[in-house]
C-alpha cells in the first residue's frame, strides 16, 4: 500500500533528522522533503488509508486521551458476577470541574497490554462492567463519556457461553433509556455489536480518520464476495469514514486530528476536546428528562429514513 510505503519512507527520513543539528541546512532542506511528503500521503486518504490510520500501533489509545482529558479519574472493576474485563476501562472523575463516568474501549500500547486488553476485543462482563457503572451514574445524575475503539466484540467459544449477545442487548435497551447525557467518542476503530454496544448516546463525535461499521472490511469482503474482491475496494463501499457517517447523520461532529493521524496528547488539542464536550453536556443537561429520553430515541429511530 502507497500509505504503509510513504509512512516507512518519512519515519526513516524523521530519525535521520534527529541526528542533525538544527541550525544545519541540511534539517532545513529534509524538513521540506519531510513536509512535502507528508502533503503528498495525507491530503487524498480513500477510506482503507483511514483504516490504516486507525489501526495504526502509533496512534493514541483510550487510556492516553482519559490521562489528560479527567482528572482525579478513579478506575473501577468487575461486573459483580463474573471477572474483570480489562478491554475496558471504566471509572469516575473530573472534566474541568464536572463530575463524570467515563466507559472506554481500550487497546494497549505493545503486545503485552494488549494480550491484557485482548486487543479492546470486550467480553460479556466488559459490557455488564460499563452498564453497572452507567446505571450508577444515572442514579446519581452524573453525565456519562464512552469511548469507541474495538474492531468487535470477543467471539471466543467462552464469551458466546456467558451470553455476549444478551450482553450486547442489553446495553443498547438500557443505554437508549438512561436518564442522564450520555457522549460517545469513537476514537478509532468502531467494529459491528462491539461498538454499537457503547454508542447509544445523545451525541456523537468522531475522530477525522476513525471507522465505524457494521464489519471489519476483512469481514465484509470474505462473507459477500468470498475474498474476491480486494479489501481496499470494499472499504469505499461500506461507507465507514467519518465524512461519509456525518453525510448519513449518524455521528454528529468530526473532531480534526493532524496529518498522519493523532499519536500524541497535546495541551492545545485536549482543551479543546474537553471545551466541546463540556458545551455539549451543559446543553443536553438543561433539557427536561422526557425530552432528552425523546431527542435520542428519535435520533436512533431516524437513521436510514433518509437514504
């Protein structure tokens, strides 16, 4: 793929950079290469490039946007029935001064983390853990932040036997009826139930090269068209950018990221995030109860009304 290619070509041109003395004209004349590259390989991505991004090992992960997004954050465990599903992270704290709970999909930085995280593959105690938690928030009136990043729920044998499709269900019954805002962030990769599971929300913002689809375009492409057709054909079609959903209204803000896509936190970068989300919140948080239970049946229930 020209993207993986170009991105190997300007990591290798980005170390030797770091060994030249800035003042040298020769980091002057690399950095322009470097930039011109980088114009080159981001400015016409297809919908496979975004997938690549989304994927990519360098981007940011959950935990890192939490880190500099809450603060006092308190991680809480178990679903009261089973074990401890550590794809997801959940727990309380503080955007600015605004208590919150926050329920995450989250993927690990190295292969360690993620064999812990089973690669944000959640479990049926994954989705009881965050709907525990979010009926605690409701209880407690406290706005509800999810984040989105799982290429599908876990189909292991195990998961299947401790009800993962009940599981599934029943967070998108109970989510749909929750009588606090609730915010879904999909961050990077959002995959079939897995991610639906965490995304019945009031509203929904959307990292610029994150997906969202029923499948993996792997998937799609293997059950329709028996691998026939290349996956980076079938990605255009499946129509899972962020564009193409906030064309189909189904998220509603696309949050900007950097050429290459997010891969570091800054400063700049999550005080916004969190100005906008907290306008959001305030908003939803003067609207009676029954209005706000109506605005979200109503924006679920009006999907594909239009197409």
């Amino acid at each position: 793929m020209i993207l993986e290619e170009n991105e190997k070509k300007i990591s290798i041109l980005e170390q030797e950079l770091l060994s030249l003395d800035p003042d040298d004209k020769r980091a002057y004349d690399l950095k322009k290469k470097i930039n011109a590259l980088k114009d080159e390989t981001y400015s016409n991505l297809t919908a496979w490039d975004r997938v690549t991004i989304a994927r990519s090992e360098k981007r940011i992960k959950a935990k890192a946007l939490i880190d500099k997004l809450i603060t006092d954050f308190i991680e809480l465990h178990g679903d009261q029935y089973f074990a401890d599903d550590a794809s997801i992270i959940a727990g309380l704290g503080y955007l600015g001064e605004m208590p919150v709970t926050v329920l995450a999909q989250a993927k690990g930085d190295n292969l360690n983390e993620n064999l812990k995280r089973n690669f944000g593959m959640t479990s049926p105690e994954g989705f009881r853990k965050t709907l525990r938690l979010a009926k605690e928030a409701e209880k407690f009136k406290r706005p509800i932040i999810t984040i989105v990043d799982t290429s599908g729920a876990y189909p292991g044998k195990g998961a299947e036997e401790r009800g993962q499709a009940r599981a599934i269900a029943q967070n998108l019954y109970e989510f749909s009826k929750l009588k606090t805002p609730v915010i879904c962030i999909v961050l990077s990769e959002g995959g079939s139930g897995g991610a639906l599971a965490l995304t019945v929300s009031d509203y929904i913002f959307m990292f610029e090269n994150a997906v969202y689809s029923v499948l993996s375009p792997e998937g799609f492409t293997s059950i329709l068209f028996k691998d026939k057709v290349p996956v980076s054909e079938v990605a255009e079609v499946m129509k899972m950018t962020s564009r193409d959903l906030l064309d189909y209204g189904i998220v509603d803000e696309i949050i900007s990221e950097p050429l290459g896509g997010i891969r570091f936190v800054t400063d700049e970068f999550v005080n916004d995030l969190k100005e906008r989300l907290l306008a959001k919140i305030n908003e939803l948080k003067n609207l009676k109860e029954e209005e706000l239970l109506d605005k979200r049946y109503n924006k679920f229930r009006k999907i594909g009304s239009e197409l």
